[in-house]
C-alpha cells in the first residue's frame, strides 16, 4: 500500500511556496527577463510594432526556439493589428496565454501506476548534464511516496558514476546494483531487473553512460539496454528520461533530436535552471519535440528537483521575484 500516490504528492507539491519561490528566484535572478523594463519600451503606454519586435529578440536571446518565437510573436502581432494590446498589462497577459498554450500539452507528470513492477526508468543523457544527481533525487522522492526503489549502476565505463550512485543510495538507505568498471553495460541493468524482480522492487531506476550524444556507439548501447531488459519484461523501460542541462541552450535540442531518433524518448528533466540558463529552452524543447517534461531543476538540494509545473513557470517567467 502506497503511502501517497504521485498525483497526489504531485498536487501538494504544486501548491509547496519553497519550490516555486526558488524557481521565480532562481530562474530570473530577480527580474523577468521577457518582460523586464518593459515599461521603457513602452514610451507614454504605446504598444506598437517595435516593443513586439523588441520581445522577439527577448525571446530568441533566451533560448525559446525560431518555431516557438515565431508562434509567439504570430499571435502578438493579430492582436496588436485588432488593437486589442492597449497596454503592458495586456502585452503580459497575451504572452502568459501564449507560452501556455506550448508548455501545457507537455507539462505531464510522471506518474508511478500500480502496475507493472518494478517501474523501470532508464536515465540518458551526456555527462555534466546532473543525471545521476537526478536519479539520486527521483529515489529519496519515490522512496518519500512509499515506494520500495533499487537503483542500477549502468554507467561502467566511469567509476566515479558508480561512486556517486553507490553515494545517494546509502545516503537515502536505497539499494544499489554495481558491478566492476568496463562490465558490460547492458548486463549490468539486465542483473538489476531480475534482482528488482524478486526483491519486488516497485522503482528500478537504471543510470547510463553519458558520453557525447554524437557517438553512434553510445546510442547502440542504450538500444541493447532497451533490448536486454525487454527479455524480463517485454514492456520495460517503462520509461526513458532524457536529462538535460539548461545552460546547453540549443545544444540541449540537438541532444533531444539526436536521442530521440535512437532510443525514442518518453521524457525529459531539464536541470540547472539555476545557472546561466534563461529557461526559454523549455519552451523551444516543447514546441518542437511534443515530449513530457517530468521535472526541472533549480539546485543542488534533493528538494530542488520538481515537478514541470507549465502554469508555474510561466508564472515565474513573467513575474520579476521580490524578496
């Protein structure tokens, strides 16, 4: 019996102040970077083509995407010809309405149902994006609702992975399946589900190897993993979890692409958030690829990790963060 079930850790989340202040905080470093100073584009409260051309480069500056800008700005300048952005307050509005409209067919938590067991998660992602911080994270908060959780160390190619992994685990009382530096692999997650399978684990998260997404022998990896594991349970990975780091801008949509074309992603964390990153990338990532985003994350802390909240976001976007 669960102690919580995930909609309903993930409705209390929602409505938690300490995450979203963080994220309004951290994503803005106090000020909205679309609608900052907006005022000053505004001379005397007109809204003309040149503020809607001055969002555009906000937009593009921030990693939000050529096709999502485009939709963006699309639907600024029907309204401005239909004079109905008669101030900054309707400029805002129209923008919050619009970023909506592409991040909330995406903002789709994931949730753990009752069955199969165990959930298998496959973490990918290059290394330095915060993969394995993340499945650190997804343990302590799964274990949190309940859930009995194993962790796989399939990145064998680096032990300092293994180390950190074997790390969260002992730190949360979450086992760990390890085998030596060069093992196989696809044999090393195979070995983690069946020890998942007869320990009745409800949560097996499997890590990977990051090396550069460019490499066609990683991706053959990944797609063995996928193979392997499919022989003890034709349905798993349940799900395949791209990590991305937010400061990648672009870059972090050519790993999507290149990802996705090879092992067919089911969802994306975008971590970081507190960094350099502006955020407009989650917005570029939703309207090209169409593909869940499960979580962000503004930190470090375990309690930095959260839920993909559209409508929060937006919020934090366009709000500046007041102390």
């Amino acid at each position: 019996m669960l102690k919580n079930s995930s909609s309903e850790v993930g409705a209390a989340e929602s409505k938690r102040p300490g995450f979203l202040k963080r994220l309004r905080q951290r994503l803005n470093s106090g000020d909205s970077w679309l609608t900052y100073d907006l005022a000053n584009l505004m001379p005397g409260g007109k809204i003309d083509e040149e503020v809607v051309e001055e969002l555009e480069t906000r937009l593009l500056l921030a990693d939000v995407g050529v096709d999502a800008t485009e939709e963006i700005i699309e639907g600024l300048n029907k309204q401005l010809a239909r004079k109905e952005l008669k101030d900054g307050e309707a400029v805002v509005r129209a923008l919050r309405d619009a970023m909506l409209a592409i991040l909330e067919p995406v903002s789709k938590p994931l949730v753990i149902p009752e069955t199969p067991r165990p959930f298998m998660i496959l973490m990918v992602g290059v290394n330095g994006a915060g993969k394995t911080t993340t499945i650190g994270k997804l343990a302590r908060r799964y274990q949190a609702q309940g859930l009995k959780v194993l962790l796989a160390a399939g990145d064998t190619f680096r032990a300092a992975a293994v180390e950190q992994l074997q790390a969260w685990g002992e730190r949360n009382d979450v086992p760990v399946i390890a085998q030596q530096t060069g093992a196989d692999p696809a044999a090393a997650v195979y070995d983690a589900m069946q020890a998942a399978q007869a320990r009745g684990i409800d949560v097996l998260i499997a890590d990977t190897a990051g090396r550069l997404h460019s490499q066609d022998n990683l991706m053959e990896e990944l797609k063995k993993i996928k193979r392997v594991v499919k022989k003890l349970d034709e349905t798993a990975p349940h799900e395949t979890m791209l990590v991305l780091d937010a400061g990648l801008g672009q870059n972090a949509a050519a790993q999507t692409e290149q990802f996705h074309a090879a092992i067919e992603l089911t969802g994306l964390t975008v971590t970081k958030l507190d960094g350099t990153a502006k955020g407009g990338i989650l917005l570029s990532l939703a309207k090209r690829f169409g593909l869940p985003i499960r979580f962000i994350g503004v930190g470090e802390k375990a309690e930095d990790l959260g839920q993909f909240s559209a409508e929060d976001y937006v919020n934090a976007v366009l709000t500046p963060h007041r102390d």
